[in-house]
C-alpha cells in the first residue's frame, strides 16, 4: 500500500484526540469505563482489550502496565511512540490506518435493527465466524450497534466502540459468508455513520492497511486516510510484579 501523506503534526501529548483515541475516550466520553494505574488506563476485560498509555511511555509507566494486567498478559497498544521494555516479547506487529469522515453519505436504513445484550451471543457467534477484530461480551456497551437480520438470523452488524470527544470509532463490520457481496456492510456502516453525525460528532475506522479492499470501499464511501498506524502487542514477562488490586482505581 502506498504511503500516507498528510500535512497533519505527528502525535505529542495535547495533541489532536485521534493521535491516542483510546486514551482520549478512556479520559473523555468513556470514563465511566476506566480501570488504571499511575498514567496507565485500560477497559475492563470483558468491555475491550485496548490499553491506553501516555503519548511517551517512560520506565514507571510499563512497570505500572505489567501490575495492572499480570504477568504473561498481553498489552495491546496503536501508535506507541517509542519502544515497550526489551524483556517484553512482541506478538503481534501490524500496520494499519486510520480514516475520517470527508463526506460520508451517511444515511439511515430501513432493514436496520438496533442490537443490545440481548443480542450479544448471536454477535459473538457473527464475529467468531467473520474475524472483524475483538468484540466481547460487554464491547456492546462502548455504543450503539446495528445489525441486519434474515429469516430472523443476524448476518451483519456494525456498531461504536472508541469515542475520543467530538468523535466515534466505526467498528466490528462483519457479515455472514453466505451473505457477502450484497453491499449490508456498507449499508450498516452508512446508518452507524448517520448517527454518530446526528449527535454532532465525526465518524471515523480504523484498518489492516494490509486489507485493501476493505480500504478502498471505505475510501469509495468518503472516508479519507488520516495517517499510518501500528497495531502493537506485547506480552508483559512472566517474572514482572503480580497485579496489585489493592493499588489499582
């Protein structure tokens, strides 16, 4: 994929909401979510895997990462300036990007159903079987969902997840194999788009830059590539300090 230009600064602390979008969300819009220590944040377990850490993580911050998740707990991170600790083995290394709304023809669609945990088990079952990304059994709480069913099945869904103020992460677009190529994702991401535009606020994704068609369509939709991304995982060594609840808000 062809490098991404933009005139856009790079990523400092104060900087634009979506050079850390979780950490911004977790510190704005999704407060009432965060677990953390010192100036580590994290969503609960069950809510989403994202950890946010500050724009330059220094020594005392992966040292509070390794006690507010365990031993041998994998840290997901995007964007992480600088690198983790040389002990910390990374299992997972991928580019990706992120893009905004610029000119979206967001709408509303009829055949869209809205999805709450009622629907959870049969979201899980759609995402085990699509591979969207993460999505667990309270990631529908992080905002709206929409989903599209048939013969009463759910086949595709579309729904919120990171909310750095002023904007809101589209995510968890998938749809059943027997179902693809009817265009029901891309309806589903203009409804979740539509609404995220009805409460003043800009949609925006994130992608494998890997995924180019998933990129393209996104581009064809009025999405516009922002900047370049990595997908980071690192595993905390088995020997850093255990969690210590007690210490943890």
């Amino acid at each position: 994929m062809s490098p991404i230009h933009t005139d856009e600064a790079p990523p400092v602390s104060g900087g634009h909401p979506l050079d850390n979008p979780a950490r911004a969300s977790l510190l704005g819009p999704h407060a009432h979510f965060a677990e953390g220590l010192g100036d580590v944040l994290r969503y609960p377990a069950d809510v989403s895997p994202f950890v946010a850490l500050p724009d330059r993580p220094d020594e005392q911050t992966w040292r509070d990462v390794a006690t507010l998740l365990g031993p041998g707990a994998v840290v997901p991170v995007a964007g992480l300036q600088g690198s983790p600790p040389a002990r910390w083995e990374t299992v997972l290394n991928g580019a990706g990007v992120q893009l905004v709304d610029d000119g979206v023809a967001a709408a509303p669609d009829s055949e869209a159903v809205r999805l709450g945990p009622a629907d959870v088990p049969e979201m899980l079952a759609l995402v085990a079987h699509a591979q969207p990304g993460p999505f667990l059994p309270r990631t529908v709480e992080m905002g709206d969902y929409l989903g599209i069913r048939r013969g009463g099945e759910l086949v595709a869904m579309a729904g919120e997840r990171l909310h750095p103020p002023g904007w809101t992460e589209i995510s968890a677009v998938c749809t059943a194999e027997s179902y693809r190529g009817q265009g029901l994702a891309t309806r589903l991401v203009l409804a979740v788009a539509h609404g995220i535009r009805a409460r003043g606020e800009t949609p925006f994704m994130h992608a494998a830059a890997g995924n180019t068609n998933a990129v393209r369509l996104y581009q064809s939709l009025g999405f516009r590539l922002r900047r370049q991304v990595t997908f980071l995982g690192v595993r905390v060594p088995t020997d850093e300090p255990a969690p210590a609840p007690e210490s943890v808000g």
